[in-house]
C-alpha cells in the first residue's frame, strides 16, 4: 500500500523500539544543531511526531521520517516519542524524505521580528537574562541578539513598517550604528525618509556605514587626529564628491578580508541566531571554545 492511500494510527513509542532507515536521504546530521534540538526537547517535549513504519516481527518500527528528532529525544533522556504509525510502498521513504524537506511551504520560518517579540516575551518571564538565555539552552549573547529586533526604536520600526528598510536585520544594523553614532544615524533615518518611492535601504548600506564608523573610532583611540591643512579645509568647504544615497551599494572602505558570506549564514543557523551578524557570530564561538577548553567566560 502507498503512503498516500495508507491510514495513520497515532501511538507513544519505546524510544528502543525505533531504528533508523537503512539509506535516508540525510546522510549527515550536524551535532551542535542535535543538541540544540535536545535541549528543546527537555523543556518541552516532542512538539512533531515521527513517522514511522507498522512494527515488523521483532516488535521494532522503522523511521520513515524525523531521523533528527528521535535522535534528539534519545539525548534528551526521553523514554518515549509521539509517532504516526503509516504504510508505505518499499523504497518509497526516500521520497517521503525528500517531498517533506522540499515542502518548505509546510512549516515556514518564522518572519525574523515576529521570532525576536516571543523571544522577549518568553524571556521576560524570568528574574535575569542569564536565567532566560539557559532556558533555551543559549547564553546571554545569543538571548540579546536573538531579541534584537524586538527592541527597535519607534523611528526605525515605522521605516520597516513602511518597506523603506529591506530587512529586520537591517533595521537591527541601524539601531547598533544610533548606538555608535546618534548623529550620523540620523542623518540617515532622514535620507531614508526622503527616498524615492519602492527603494528600500539595503543591509550593505548599514554594513558599510557601521564599518566606517568603527574604523573612526579605532583611529582615534590609537592616535590624535591631526589638524586639517589649509587645503583640505578649501576642498571641504568647496565640496567633495557627491555623497551615494543609502539605498545604492557604496564600495566599501578598504578593511580586513571578509569571511565567505554564505559560510557566515551557515554558522549562524547552526548557532540557532536568528541574524548572521559576524561580530555576534565571533562572540558565540569565544563562549562555545572556552565552554568546550572548561574555561569561565564570565571572568573575560
């Protein structure tokens, strides 16, 4: 019989008594994602049930799909998992595997603000953010980040709100930059309102104005700025070249090698970040290696 002509029977399965398909479509399973997975798991239990084929003479199930959760659930110290009991056609699982992990319109992500606002209110249940990061399993860094966009000025939100920004993240970029530099920000909030109908400003454009930023302020702390020439002072107050809008890409200022975006988004997921912002991305992985050599990142 086929899957789809198969009926379900729910039941609470012995994790013991479930064993793996023998060719699944996911060869590889990431073990800093399983753990996430585990610890989500304790605090809540199974949320998805597994499917699974009818019980063969040994009184064992097979996985047709959610390999990554009950491997989860075993290291989470679950006894038992919730699973749907299904038929299917030999070597029809494969494509099970494959039509549930390309069916991405089933379960769609979260919208990154709607993720951060019950973050917040989940978190503000608790005493201390050190208290609501261990919740989910997270430190503090991850919990700060991971609300970022919770936390957006009124400015800012109606500038998202209105399309005018192109992302929550970038939005995220803006509020840091008001942090480093409230004037320049702005100055650009008010670019950003003056633009032209349907353009947007990009997260390039934040990132490129945050890096420059840094850069100042790291120049400054290493040496007094010299006093302008003569010359440099009549080239100012003649004009300089025409400043980009904020909605157009600006080459970025010559800095330090940038590290492979798509690796980058990559670290991120498997951090469970919710932005892939390098810096918060560097902060993760100092706490997760000192974490791992036993060292108190608390006294850094």
């Amino acid at each position: 019989m086929s899957f789809k002509e198969s009926s379900s029977q729910f039941q609470m399965i012995d994790v013991s008594l479930i064993e793996a398909d023998r060719a699944p479509a996911r060869q590889h399973i990431d073990e800093a994602s399983l753990k996430g997975l585990a610890n989500s798991i304790q605090q809540k239990g199974l949320i998805h049930p597994l499917v699974v084929l009818p019980a063969n003479a040994a009184g064992r199930h097979t996985l047709i799909v959610g390999e990554r959760r009950w491997r989860a659930a075993v290291l989470a110290g679950e006894k038992t998992v919730p699973a749907l009991i299904r038929q299917c056609e030999p070597g029809e699982a494969l494509e099970i595997q494959v039509f549930e992990n390309l069916g991405l319109g089933m379960r769609a992500a979260l919208e990154p603000r709607d993720m951060a606002n019950a973050i917040q209110t989940i978190a503000d249940r608790f005493a201390t953010r050190d208290a609501a990061a261990e919740h989910f399993g997270r430190n503090a860094s991850w919990l700060n980040q991971a609300t970022a966009a919770a936390k957006l000025s009124a400015e800012v939100t109606a500038l998202l709100d209105a399309g005018k920004i192109s992302s929550a993240g970038a939005a995220v970029q803006l509020e840091k930059l008001a942090q480093k530099n409230e004037v320049k920000a702005k100055s650009l909030i008010g670019q950003i309102e003056e633009m032209p109908e349907g353009k947007k400003l990009s997260r390039k454009a934040v990132d490129s104005a945050l890096s420059a930023e840094g850069g100042r302020r790291k120049k400054q702390e290493e040496a007094p700025a010299p006093a302008p020439s003569a010359a440099v002072a009549t080239a100012a107050s003649a004009g300089g070249a025409e400043p980009l809008p904020p909605w157009e890409d600006a080459p970025a200022a010559p800095s330090r090698r940038r590290v492979n975006r798509h690796k980058v988004e990559r670290v991120a997921e498997i951090l469970g970040m919710a932005d892939s912002d390098e810096e918060e991305i560097l902060v993760q992985l100092i706490d997760a290696f000192l974490a791992l050599k036993g060292e108190a990142t608390s006294s850094f």
